[in-house]
C-alpha cells in the first residue's frame, strides 16, 4: 500500500485542504503516514500570508526532500500559487500545485512516475470564478469540524497578499454546504466552524442569497447540529439582517471574531480597509444590543508603515472602550509584493514590539474582565481534549458557546460532547469550571432545578 505525509502550514483553510486532499489519496488507496517518518508521497502545504510564511515553506520542503529522496515530492497551497518558479528551483520538488485543481495531484503523480519529469500544474488563479468541490466527511482532530463555505477575497488591503495566492471571492453552493455541514454531524460532530478566507463575505457573488440565509437554512436543514461558529466576519459584512439572525438563533454561539486590524481611520485608509471606527462602533453596539454577553476577538497589526504614537493610542482606547474578550495581536511585517512593503516610513522594529507587549497586556486584561462576568454561572462546553499541563489527573479542556477556554473534570466519553460545566474560577488562558451533567435532549427538571 503506498504511503502519504502531510504536512500544513498556515491558516485554518488549509487544515482544512490538507484534510480533503487526504481524502482524495485515501480514495485512491493511500495509507497516511507521520510527517517525520518516510513516505512515499510528501504533500507540503504552504502558507505565503508572511516572508517568513515563505521561509518555513521552504524549511519543511527541504525537510522532506531529506528524509526521503525517492519519493514524490508535492507542493501546494497559497505560497506555491504566488511563487511556483520559486519552489521549482528547489532541487527535489516534483510537483508543484496552488490553490486549484488540487483533485489533478494524484494524476500527476502518476504522470511524474511515467515521465520523471517535475510538473508545475499552478494557473492563473485570477481567472477563476468557480468555487472547487473538496470533500471533508471528517477530520483526524475530532471535536471541532471546519466546513469551508467559500474561497478568495476581494478586498486588496495594502498589508495583504492574499487575493493573489487564492483569487477573487468564489461562494460554495448552499446545497453542497448543507450537505457536508450533515455528513458532519452523522460523523460525531456537534460543532460546525464556518470558514473561509473571507467567510463573512459568503453569497456577495451570489444573486438572491447571503450568509444570513445560509445561517437560517443550516439550523433549520441540518439534523442533530448544536452549534454553528463563524471563523471571522468583517464588521461590514454585519449586516442588520445577519446580527437579526444570529439574535432568533439557538445554533449560532455568542462569538464573533470580527478584524480590526487599526482603531485609527488614518491607519485604516492606508491600509485601504473599507471602513470608519464610528461605523465599527456602530455595529458592535447593535450587536451587543441584541446579544447580551457576546464575546468579539479580533486581529489588529502594530506599528503599520506611518503609525505614530496618536494613531497607537486611537486604537488601544477603542479597544479599550469597545471591552473585546480577546486579541491575536501582530507587529505589521512586509510581505515582499504589497504595496505597504513599498511605504517609505516604517516604524522601528523597538516601537513595534513595545506597542505590541502594551496591546498584549491590555488583550490579556480584558479577556479576564470578561471571563470574570460569568464566574459561577453554568455554561455548555464541549470537552475537546486531556488538560497536557497535568496528565493523569483527570482534567479536560474545552471551549464554551462564547469562547472561554475552561479546564474541568471529565472523561474520555464525554470528549465531543456537549456537558454543562460551571465555571467556578475565572481566569486567562484558562478558567476553572466543576462538571454539572451531559446535556441530553430531554432536560431531567429536577436536576435542572438543583443546578
């Protein structure tokens, strides 16, 4: 039986690629081996979102260059599609793909044994308008589920390359989406994470549909689903028919990861993001109206070309003011290709780390102020995983509906399930919580009442 390793770079999209493209080999008879071990065939999935995206790409294909010589060696993902020549050059590279046709991989490497000559198979991504079909009925890690509804972006912000390496926006047809959202849940899962490179922009190619109706229509299609997560969400793709939906729902959990990126309208015209910081406020009210305890994350870069200590401190109070539960903060590196690597004033590499340990501190503040407003109440969790700072000792963790990580004692059976657990210690990264019961379906009114 042939042999394949596979190994991921990157975001949450291409988990989810290398986990279709493994199903793909596995069609075709392939058994999956671990990247450390030899294989026959090694699929590299690569990242280009950062220079060094690029760099640990290139590490991790040398790497399996090394381990074994004779195999065949693959290339994909966003880094082959932006710089297939780049990869070619690499002696021992046979086959390079980007971020389409990846169902041809298997023809050619049946094509390469044949003709031992290394095939680039990477087209003009630009000129796709259709979203490619990858079928994922499960995945290795068992708890959470991704399910890509879309593909591309349209946006062209000067910090980002990615509209490059994945083309313009391409929705999935709602059809297909409910179809495998169902497989999903027939395979164990309770949790669907809707993702996408720019998810929240799901049906804007479409003419009578929108990600509000495709929220509507998996809760309503979609037997034994409980919860439905939205990996990220632009706040103008906010709309008041999609915060309405996630109001009435009881599928939708109570967070949202809604980009920021800078709380300086300044920064965000450099940055040619398409909104104001009164237009985000706006929306953040009407939805923390409508959703009393809701969790929003949110990504912001520090020390973008320009960014003066004014433009810092616009972004820290909004932030402050705005209470978000949790930051993933990053100091604005080039990425070769953009137009913000080509702006004259970059900030000092010092500024940008000092600014970036303030945002930490402030990030790490809030995420308790807002896990402390739930201390003693009992929230669902889905346990996902054995506590690895304290093996042995009986303790899971997990995520609840609102995105507090809390550690708890549990089994093994009840990992992927949905448990009650109150949360008796607030704290970040973790909070301590006392297992209540497993949620069924039918609620036992005593045991409730005892809660």
């Amino acid at each position: 039986m042939p042999t394949v390793a596979f190994h991921t770079l990157g975001c949450k999209v291409n988990h989810y690629e290398t986990e279709a493209i493994w199903q793909l080999f596995k069609d075709e008879g392939y058994e999956r081996t671990d990247y450390g071990s030899s294989a026959d065939v090694y699929v590299i999935n690569t990242c280009t979102v950062t220079n060094t995206g690029d760099k640990k790409s290139r590490q991790v294909i040398r790497r399996a260059i090394r381990k074994n010589p004779d195999a065949v060696i693959c290339v994909t993902g966003c880094y082959a599609q932006t710089s297939p020549a780049e990869i070619m050059a690499i002696p021992g590279v046979d086959i390079v793909v980007g971020t389409q046709d990846r169902k041809k991989m298997l023809t050619y490497i049946e094509q390469y044994k044949d003709e031992r000559q290394p095939i680039n198979g990477v087209g003009n991504i630009m000129k796709n308008r259709v979203y490619e079909e990858l079928d994922v009925p499960a995945f290795t890690d068992r708890t959470r589920a991704s399910l890509k509804i879309q593909e591309g972006c349209n946006n062209f912000c000067t910090f980002c390359i990615i509209p490059w390496a994945r083309g313009l926006m391409r929705s999935r047809d709602p059809e297909e989406v409910i179809k495998q959202a169902q497989q999903l849940v027939d395979a164990g899962y309770k949790e669907i994470v809707l993702t996408g490179i720019h998810t929240g922009g799901y049906g804007e190619d479409m003419k009578d549909y929108n990600l509000a109706m495709l929220l509507r229509d998996l809760e309503e299609n979609v037997k034994g689903l409980k919860r439905i997560r939205i990996s990220s969400i632009e706040a103008s793709q906010l709309t008041d028919e999609v915060i309405d939906v996630i109001d009435r729902s009881s599928m939708v959990v109570r967070h949202l990861h809604i980009p920021l990126q800078s709380g300086s309208n300044t920064v965000l015209k450099r940055m040619r993001r398409k909104y104001t910081m009164e237009f985000f406020a706006e929306r953040l009210e009407k939805l923390k109206k409508a959703l009393p305890g809701l969790a929003v994350t949110s990504d912001v870069i520090v020390g973008f070309p320009g960014e003066t200590e004014e433009e810092f401190m616009e972004t820290y109070n909004f932030i402050k003011h705005h209470k978000f539960s949790e930051l993933h903060v990053f100091p604005y590196s080039k990425r070769t290709g953009t137009p913000a690597a080509r702006m004259t004033d970059q900030v000092d590499e010092d500024i940008k780390n000092e600014r970036v340990h303030r945002l930490i501190q402030l990030s790490d503040q809030l995420a308790k102020e807002y896990a402390s407003t739930f201390e003693n109440e009992v929230l669902e969790v889905i346990p996902e995983e054995e506590y690895k700072e304290e093996p042995e000792s009986g303790l899971y963790v997990g995520y609840t509906d609102n995105y507090l990580k809390v550690i708890f004692p549990a089994t093994e059976e009840m990992v992927g399930k949905l448990v009650k657990v109150k949360l008796t210690k607030a704290g970040y990264p973790y909070n301590e919580g006392k297992f209540v019961r497993v949620m069924d379906d039918v609620l036992n009114e005593q045991e409730s009442a005892a809660i």
